[in-house]
C-alpha cells in the first residue's frame, strides 16, 4: 500500500448564486401585502433610502421665497460689481453644511410637515386588538360560575382540554388523577354539566351527538321531536335512511325533513365562533378589465400603494466627497449599493409579473370570456418561453399572487394544470372538468341522483370520453361532493 499526495486539476461547472440575483428572486416571490413590509423594513433600516413624494407644484412658492436648505443647489454667479460678500458667504456655507451634518448624531430624513400625521402611530391605533381565545373566553365565564373548590378545579382542568372546535377531546376518566385528592370523578361529572352550559352553546360535547342535543335544549324553541330524532337515530340520520327512521319513529318522511332542516341551523362546530381568524387576507396583484371599445382586455399591476423609492441626493453627494473620511464614505457606498439593488429588484418584480399575467390573459382568452368551462390547460413552459425566462421565474412569479377579474379574485396558479382533448380535439384543463362534473351534479335529479359512472357517461356526452370512474370519485372528493346515497333527497 503505498501512501502520497499528488495535485490533479478538473474542469466543473458549479451555479453559484450572487446576493442581488437571491434578493431578486425574493423580492418576485412576495405579494403585495409582503412586498409592502418589506419595502418598509428597507425604508427603516437603510438611511440613503427614501421614498419619493408626488411632486405638487401648488406647494412650490415663489422663486424668491427659496428654502435657504436649498440655497447650495444655486448656480454660483459672481457679481461684476465690488459687493461680492454674499457669494463667497455661499462657497463657506457648502462646507459647513457637510461639517454640520458629520457633527450630527441623527439620520437625514426628509424634512416633513408639523401638520403631517404619524403614518406609524395611525397604523397602530387603526389595529384591532388580538381576539379572545376559547379557552380565555371560557375561563372568564368560569370564573364567575359558583361551585365547590372540588368542582371549580375540575371544571377548569375540563376547558384545558377543549380543542378549538368547542369539544371536549379526551374522556373523564383519563382527567382524574389517583395520586392527587384535587377532585373526583363525580367532580367531574358535575363540572361537566356546568361548563356545557357556558357559551357558545354547545361547548364541552364530547361527539356530534351531545353537541347537537345541548343547543336544542338550551333553545327557546320546542325540539323535542328533533332531540329524540338525534338521541335515538343518529347513526340511521347519517347514514341518511330516512325512510328506516320514518318507520321506527311512525312519522312521515316530510316531518323528518322538516327536522332536519331545523338540525341544520345548529352549529357542529360552536368552538369556532370564538378565537383567532385565520383567514389571511387577499390582495390582487394584477388588475385585468375588460376594454368595450378595443374588444380586449387592459392588465395592470395594482401597485398604486407601493411608495416609490430613491437614493438621497444628499448621502449620493457625500459618498463622491473626497473632505469625508473613508469609513463614512464606505458606509455610505455600502447603503447606496443595497438601495440601488432593492430599487431594481422591485423594478424587475414589476417587469416580470405583468409580462406572465399579459401572457396568460393571451392564452386563457375564453376563459375571461365566458367562465370556469372554458379553462385550458396551460403548463409554466409554455408561459415561460413567451415571457423568455426560467420556468422557476414564472412559478417565482405566481406563488402567492392573485388576478382581479370580472370572474372574481382568483389565484394566478389557477390557470397552470394539466387537462385532456374531447372528443372533437378541443382542449379542457381539470379545473374545467372539475367545474362541469359540479354542474352535471346541481342539475341532478335529488330524488335519483347520479352515481359515478352515470357522471362518467354524462362528461361523456358532452365531449369529454376519455376518464375512468376513479377518476370521476377522485373529482367528486375534491369538491367534497359526498356519494349518490347521500344526495338523495326523499
């Protein structure tokens, strides 16, 4: 075996990816509302950065009522004449107001208005105040309940452990602890019962069926026929066996109907009614109308709200004087250089997305023209070669981003998927065939509704051959379509 060192050279390609291609890249993927705080995060921390405002010039005075701030922007002239004071006073004035500024401790901002309000202060008096959990909201009201300290405890150990649906998800037993005397299991019980009497009616259930017949016991109505309708039949009601619970009960199938209908304004969930919401909010990105006199459609970005950014002509100015001392003048190079970049990053985000939606109006034309039906299929290549970028700068481009149009708010990714050929070779995207399987559904007769293969027969017809009945489940599942039996309607 014989041991050594030798040099050996090889040729590769590896990518490596430079800071401002990653901050371009970013600075794509975010939507409006995330570009917004991002823009301002930059504003906060970058001081050569400022955004620049709308010029007015009914705010511009009269040339002779200059800001003595901009008397260093004149041209210098000197006078013919012997008076020449005021000239030189302004050649001194330009350097002091360099030594003046080095001296200061604090960050050059435009100059602003006393009368000009606090966008920062506004933004937080203008936000809502966090919502109450379930569980704080329970435990106020537990508060004030009047019980033993036995039964107080117990009943507080009980909310710690109702899920954000208003139930209670593990059984009694398991709450009680031998080795501590804290309460009992009758403790528990009894607790129970109180704190199924607390709001949102119907908290504390322990299954579908205690949750249903809590409400109608705490409602002004008379229920009993529904509470007997729940309590004895449930399993027959949701396997929907009318007809079998008509017979057991002696009733028609019009009054359980009627029963239902009432079932059917209790909340399953009640635990939702209080807490966080969730529902993140939704801005579009793109703007796409409709144009009556060209017989096409307009597309722009809705990016009114986004501030327009600039380098500070002053920090600009500094950063090329030779009287500042290098690590100021580094610092400032440093800031312009990551200002600049930002500005093009923002700028290219602008470019890119407009050039995707543009393109995909182009090729989803029928689909802004007459709905869901006529989506087509459409793959991120396609949209890419048109654009001349990568396919992960167009996918960059749409995550995350939203299309306003006379069809709604709908998500840019909506017009990206596969699709099939009908049988006299038009082309239909999935979310078209998923639209027309919900419509062949709606129109359905409820007393004999379709089963899948019928479904399959009736796409079929209409052109569209070429699925297997899976399929047609698979479809029916993701618009959470239950089966045949279930939509029957007696």
């Amino acid at each position: 075996m014989k041991f050594g060192m030798e040099a050996q050279m090889r040729i590769e390609q590896q990518m490596r990816l430079a800071p401002r291609m990653i901050q371009s890249m970013e600075i794509l993927q975010l939507p409006i509302l995330a570009l917004q705080e991002r823009i301002e995060q930059e504003l906060n921390s970058n001081p050569v950065l400022e955004m620049e405002e709308p010029s007015n010039p009914e705010d511009a005075g009269p040339a002779d009522q200059q800001s003595q701030d901009d008397i260093g922007e004149k041209d210098l002239v000197v006078d013919t004449d012997n008076n020449k004071v005021k000239d030189f006073e302004r050649l001194d004035g330009l350097d002091d107001d360099y030594d003046d500024y080095m001296g200061r401790g604090e960050v050059f901002r435009r100059r602003t208005s006393p009368d000009e309000p606090d966008k920062k202060l506004e933004a937080i008096n203008n936000t809502a105040a966090p919502p109450q959990s379930l569980h704080e909201h329970l435990t106020e009201q537990w508060q004030m309940v009047e019980a033993s300290d036995g039964v107080k405890k117990a009943g507080s150990t009980i909310i710690d452990y109702i899920d954000e649906r208003g139930y209670l998800t593990v059984r009694l037993e398991q709450l009680h602890n031998k080795d501590k005397a804290d309460f009992t299991i009758d403790d528990l019980k009894q607790a129970l019962q109180l704190v199924q009497k607390l709001e949102p009616p119907g908290v504390g259930a322990r299954d579908l069926r205690e949750c249903l017949l809590i409400q109608m016991a705490q409602s002004g109505e008379d229920m009993s026929f529904e509470q007997h309708l729940v309590s004895e039949h449930m399993d027959d009601l949701l396997e929907n066996r009318l007809p079998d619970i008509a017979r057991k009960m002696k009733c028609s199938v019009e009054e359980i109907n009627r029963a239902i209908e009432r079932i059917a304004k209790l909340d399953t969930s009640p635990g939702l009614q209080i807490g966080i919401d969730r529902n993140n909010p939704i801005t579009a990105d793109v703007i796409v109308e409709y144009l009556d006199d060209s017989d096409d459609y307009s597309v722009r970005l809705a990016d009114s709200d986004l501030p327009t950014l600039r380098v500070n002509n002053y920090y600009m100015k500094m950063a090329k004087d030779a009287k500042v001392n290098e690590k100021t003048k580094q610092f400032l190079q440093n800031n312009i250089r990551s200002a600049q970049w930002i500005i093009d990053a923002i700028e290219q985000r602008k470019n890119t997305l407009l050039k995707v939606a543009r393109s995909i109006v182009k090729y989803q034309r029928e689909f802004f023209d007459k709905g869901q039906l006529y989506l087509k299929p459409l793959p991120m290549s396609k949209i890419a070669d048109e654009v001349g970028v990568h396919l992960a700068t167009v996918s960059r481009a749409v995550a995350g981003k939203y299309v306003q149009c006379g069809w709604g708010i709908l998500p840019l990714r909506k017009f990206f998927s596969g699709g099939t050929e009908d049988t006299e070779g038009g082309e239909h995207s999935w979310e078209a065939i998923r639209a027309k399987l919900q419509q062949i559904i709606d129109a359905e007769d409820k007393c004999k509704p379709l089963s899948d293969d019928e479904i399959r027969k009736k796409l079929a017809e209409a052109g569209i051959s070429n699925l297997a009945r899976r399929t047609i489940a698979k479809y029916r599942k993701l618009l959470k379509i239950p089966t045949a039996r279930f939509r029957k309607k007696y």
